[in-house]
C-alpha cells in the first residue's frame, strides 16, 4: 500500500470512529427526535425535526430539542425563560397576579365506531361536537387523542385500527377548527380494554361484539389553561 493510499485508509478510520462516538453519546440521552452523527436533530425535507416512536408532548418537553423542533405543542413556562426577578425597592410593589389555571377535559368516546371500522358513528360525531365546545371554553395547549380497539383480530391489525380511529377523530375535529397542529393521535391496539375480561364471554358472537363496544373507542383529552 502506498503512502497516500494509507493515509486515506486511516482519515476513513478516524471519521468511522468519531461517527460511532457521536452516535453513542446521542443514544445513551433520553431523547425523543432522531439524532444524526454530529448530534443534531434530524430534519426532513418539510423542515420538521423527526420524532421517534418515544415522541410525547410530556416528552418532547424534557428533551433539549423540543422547543426547538414542536414549541407550538409545549407549555409555554417550558420554552420561555423566566423573567428576572425585580431589584427589591423602598416602595411597595403590588403582587404579581396569579398564574393562569391549567385545565384538562378527559372524554372516553366510547360510541364512536362500528366492529371493525374507522368511520365516526352519528352518536360518536355528537361527543366530538361536545370535545370542541369544550377546547373553546380554554386557551387550548394540546389535544391528545388516543385510539382503542376490542379483543379481535391480531395485535398487528387492531394496532393500525386504532392509529385509524385517532386519525378519524383528527380530521374530524380539524374539521370544527381546531389546529391540525394542536391534534396529537396514537394508537394503543387492545392492549387497554375498558371491559373486565369475564365482561363478554365466548367467541365472535352478534352478543359479544356488542359487550365489547366500550372497547371500540378514542379517548380524548384536552388541555388548556382557562381563558
């Protein structure tokens, strides 16, 4: 091997090096975007950082990216510093009013889809017109909608039925104005079921599917600080 050929052998093996090591450094941090070799955020072609499957609004504030990559989401105590304390005078000063109350609506839509389905049932249209009611009673932080199914079906399946069920009430409340970018989804499959496992009892049945109806939901929940 020629000189220069081995100094470039070796410049590849010192870049190869300094790449794993920035990588290790990034993985052993708790962080919920994905970190490139130089740790930084990676960003896609849009401009948005890219979220892991760790990705929470409770997250996302604890990472040193979150402001950064999803301010719009985070509380705004999170991203804003603090203004400095006032030098103590002779005079008296009226205290600071009092922080706005942070308030969080749960609803469990429980009625919103049919066995087997994504598609918003009358009645579960009638409790989302209920949810953005309430988001204009607050200034809305973040609406956090998070989809369920029943027993049947793999856990493959019903974990993409559920991803389909938050997406739906998504839209739907995007629909009655609510930002698209203040609407977070996840899917959760069965793995959460609302009914006991003696509830519904025996195979696929016209009776069981019905018993299990709590179980085909989004649970729905809002937060805000109140205007």
């Amino acid at each position: 091997m020629n000189k220069t050929a081995k100094h470039s052998v070796m410049a590849l093996v010192a870049v190869t090096l300094g790449l794993c090591a920035s990588l290790a450094q990034a993985q052993a941090v708790d962080r919920v975007y994905a970190i490139d070799g130089r740790g930084e955020v990676v960003i896609d072609p849009f401009g948005l950082c890219w979220r892991t499957g760790f990705w929470t609004p409770a997250a996302a504030a604890k990472d040193p990216a979150g402001c950064k990559c999803d301010k719009d989401l985070l509380p705004k105590d999170v991203c804003e510093p603090k203004p400095a304390a006032a030098a103590p005078t002779q005079t008296t000063v009226a205290p600071p009013p009092p922080p706005p109350v942070r308030a969080k609506e749960t609803i469990a839509a429980d009625a919103l889809f049919d066995f087997d389905k994504a598609v918003l049932r009358p009645e579960g249209k009638a409790k989302l017109d209920a949810v953005a009611a309430a988001s204009t009673r607050l200034t809305l932080e973040v609406v956090i909608a998070v989809g369920h199914t029943d027993r049947f079906g793999s856990a493959a399946y019903n974990q993409r039925l559920s991803e389909r069920r938050a997406a739906a009430v998504k839209d739907y409340l995007v629909g009655k104005g609510i930002p698209a970018n203040r609407v977070y989804t996840e899917g959760k499959g069965s793995k959460q079921p609302v009914t006991q496992p003696g509830d519904c009892k025996g195979p696929k049945s016209p009776k069981v599917i019905q018993c299990l109806q709590p179980d085909r939901r989004v649970d729905i929940e809002i937060i805000g600080t109140q205007k």
